[in-house]
C-alpha cells in the first residue's frame, strides 16, 4: 500500500537501520534527492497490528518532466520481520503494480548481488552493473509489454482475418463479351495496403470507414456520433486528401437513442465542414455506429513511403483534456476547438505532401508507428523524450492512447514541412532496418515496445 506521513517516516527509519547501521553503505543518512521529489511513491508492508515491516520507493528517473522512465530503489525490510519470508518479494510486485497504473515504460532498479535471484524469480532481467557508494549492483529491469498488448488486442489478427479480401478480383468481362479486364487488387491496392483510406480505381477518390466501439454509442451516443466523423476525416486526411462527403450505418434500440447518435454526427459534420451524404438508419438492434468517408486527392500519400534513414515526426494537438470515462485511453482536444482549427489541422498532409502518413489510431503513437513501419517495409526508433506531450498526460498514457489530433509523417531528414498553429510538431525517431519499434531514452538505451509487425498485412 502506499505510505502515509507516519508510515512514510517509519520506513525511513528502516532504511537508516538496514543501509547505514546494518550493511554500512552510507555513513549517515540513505536520504537523498529522490525523497524530496514530490512525485516518488513509497510503498509499505505492514504487519497485523498496522506496524511497518518494510517498504521500497518509485519515483522517475529523469528531472524535470516524467517521460514514463522510473526506478524502483531503497527497498527495506525490518531485522525482525525478515524470519517471515515473502515480504520483500510482495513489495516488489507492489512497485511493479503500482507504476503499471502510472503510465510508466521503463521500469528499472540497483538491485545487491545478494537480492538478485529474488528479482530473478519475480521475472525481471539483468541488464548491467554499476557501484552504489563502492558497493556492487545489479542493473535490473522490468519487462512491460503494454504496448505488445494493446497492439495483440486491437491490430495483430489482422493480416490473418483480411486474407480473404486481399485476393485480387478475377479477370473477367468489363461491359460486353470480350471485353476483358486485368485482375484487380484488393485492400488499397499495390502501395496502400493497410492504409488509414483507399484510392478508389481510375478515379481521384479515396475513401475510410471506421466503426465506433459498440460500448461507446451505447454510453455516450453523442460523443460517439463526433467521433465517427472525426476518425474518418482523419483517415482521409492523412492521404492528404480534402474530404468531401460523409455516409453513416446507425443501429440503435430506440428511436432517442438513434437521434442522439446523430445529433452527434451532424455537429461533427459542421464543424468539419464536411456534409452528410446518406447512410442507413435501423431500430430495435444493438447500438451500433459505422461511418464512411470519401475525399479526393489527385496523389493520394500513402502511408508505407517511409525508408530506412527517413526522419519521423509527430504532428499532435496537445490542446485540451482527457475524456471523462475513458483517462489515460481517450485524448479530446478536438470537442473544444473552432471549425477554423479542425480544418486547419486536417489539412495539414494536404499542404506539407510528406513521403509517408498515419492517422495515430487506436494503437497509440507506438502502435501507429509501427504500422507506418510495417507498411514501409522498415523497423523504427522513437526517441521518448522527444515526444511531445500534454502537461496532464502521463507519458506513456499519452503514447498509448487515441488522440484528438495526431498525425506521424515520414520524410527524408530535414525536408519535414508538417506545421499548423493549431498543433505542435516535432522530431521524434527515424526509420530504420531494425525489427518492430524500439524506443530510444535519454541514457541511450533502447527498449522493445514492438517486437515484430503490428498488422500482418505486410508492406504496401
């Protein structure tokens, strides 16, 4: 659990016991520049009568702002309390739980040769060592695979799944006997397999259809409505195609609930200036929500142009807040902004025309990047620090989750022109020959977030 004041203060004292009394590493005090940090967590074992029997701290590794690197340390467990067994190593799962609720991607301890086949058996991995006060440690690290989960979830069936439809239609008759027409591919066809829309053949259309989460049009019709016009303007405008028209599938119980949804939609359709074609309305079913968007571009962006050696950038709207009932998942910036800035930023592949584009989707910065990746035929490193990010978000919430606004690019190094007023862009990575994503921290470490492709579908 985590400590109150007096706790906090007893674990100190264990501290002073353990370090400086017992193994004598410091010669006074363990105290240091982590205990005045106001975001270290300390966390305690306490015995049956509400007595402190041990405890260990977490707090971020870097000063300044968290990027989701933190480090557990001091861990402590009282002379008396040790014959019990089992405490140190139910503090260190406590820690590992606890920065799992925190947002955090890194996770590491200076662990004593002594204490490294308890971590061991825990399941962390040794990555170096290093002296603490002349004392030799073990540099050891936690491995997260939030990324890898959220990924498996909601991307890496897909390339299984989609099989079927990525056979090329059949030669056959155009309009008359004889008249045969050559094979056709499927899923965006060649160089847009796996794109975030689809050029439609001999024509300057592309289109998207996204659905919306069953949950959402269930609990937050309205909201859901928004976003179904939103994802989809942002599929098509990171073809770098203008949109010009929306259809909808709504499915509801009744018919409030259906109006609701479209109350939503129609306010979205406004405020991108995009206008509601058609679509399908049906009553007495499960909520559902579907939504199709058509632009036109006459040079569509794909979004597996990246090479090997391209610099990748993110163009992200840090305004705004976390939805309500849905933190750390859902980034809205976009229900608080005039029709003038969601146009502009929608916008803003059509103007710059990189070599490559993704909407940021439901697999986060990390996942998207690894899309773009894949579909480049690349492996890609993403410098965490250099991600921007909103003051509120937890760094790797924010890496993670699904943004109002946020478009990567790709492009030979020092020809980005991604830029709207409305937005913040930055060099964050490069694509690379290496497998999946990895991302790259500020002691010049690289972790693996994505070991392998995100989608399946291979390159474009």
């Amino acid at each position: 659990m985590i400590a109150d004041p007096a706790q906090r203060a007893e674990y100190l004292r264990i501290r002073r016991e353990v370090f400086v009394r017992e193994q004598g590493i410091f010669t006074a005090d363990d105290r240091d520049r982590i205990d005045e940090d106001t975001r270290t967590v300390v966390l305690v074992a306490l015995g049956p009568e509400g007595e402190v029997l041990g405890g260990v701290r977490v707090a971020p590794v870097p000063e300044g702002r968290d990027i989701g690197w933190w480090n557990g340390s001091r861990l402590a467990v009282r002379r008396g309390a040790r014959r019990a067994g089992g405490i140190g190593s139910a503090l260190v799962r406590e820690a590992c739980s606890t920065i799992a609720g925190l947002g955090v991607l890194r996770f590491d301890a200076t662990v004593q040769l002594g204490a490294a086949v308890l971590f061991d058996h825990l399941g962390w991995q040794r990555v170096g060592t290093t002296t603490v006060q002349g004392v030799p440690h073990l540099l050891m690290q936690w491995p997260i695979d939030r990324v890898q989960r959220l990924v498996t979830g909601t991307k890496s069936a897909l390339g299984g799944v989609l099989e079927p439809l990525g056979r090329a239609v059949p030669a056959g008759a155009a309009s008359g006997p004889g008249a045969a027409v050559p094979p056709r591919p499927q899923l965006g066809g060649q160089g847009f397999v796996g794109d975030d829309a689809a050029p439609v053949p001999g024509t300057d259309l592309v289109a998207a259809c996204d659905a919306i989460l069953p949950a959402m049009v269930d609990r937050d019709p309205e909201w859901a409505g928004w976003c179904g016009v939103l994802v989809n303007v942002h599929d098509v405008a990171a073809m770098g195609a203008e949109p010009v028209g929306l259809l909808d599938a709504i499915g509801a119980r009744t018919v409030r609930e259906a109006r609701r949804v479209a109350e939503g939609i129609a306010e979205a359709s406004r405020a991108w200036a995009v206008p509601v074609l058609g679509g399908h309305t049906q009553f007495g079913v499960d909520p559902s929500l579907s939504v199709t968007a058509i632009g036109r571009a006459a040079r569509p962006v794909p979004g597996g142009g990246g090479r090997p050696g391209h610099d990748l950038h993110l163009t992200a709207d840090l305004h705004g807040a976390w939805r309500p009932g849905y933190e750390g998942r859902q980034w809205d910036s976009s229900s608080t902004r005039t029709p003038e800035a969601l146009q502009d930023l929608a916008g803003t592949v059509r103007r710059a025309r990189p070599a490559a584009a993704k909407d940021v989707s439901m697999g986060g910065i990390i996942g998207t990047a690894g899309m773009l990746a894949e579909a480049s035929g690349t492996g890609a490193v993403l410098d965490v620090a250099a991600v921007p990010a909103p003051g509120a978000a937890a760094h790797g919430d924010w890496l993670t989750c699904f943004p109002g606004f946020g478009m990567l690019t790709a492009d030979p190094r020092g020809e980005n022109r991604m830029s709207s007023r409305f937005a913040t862009t930055a060099r964050v990575g490069t694509l690379d020959d290496g497998p999946g994503v990895r991302l790259r921290w500020p002691d010049g470490v690289e972790t693996t977030a994505l070991d392998a492709a995100v989608t399946g579908l291979g390159t474009a």
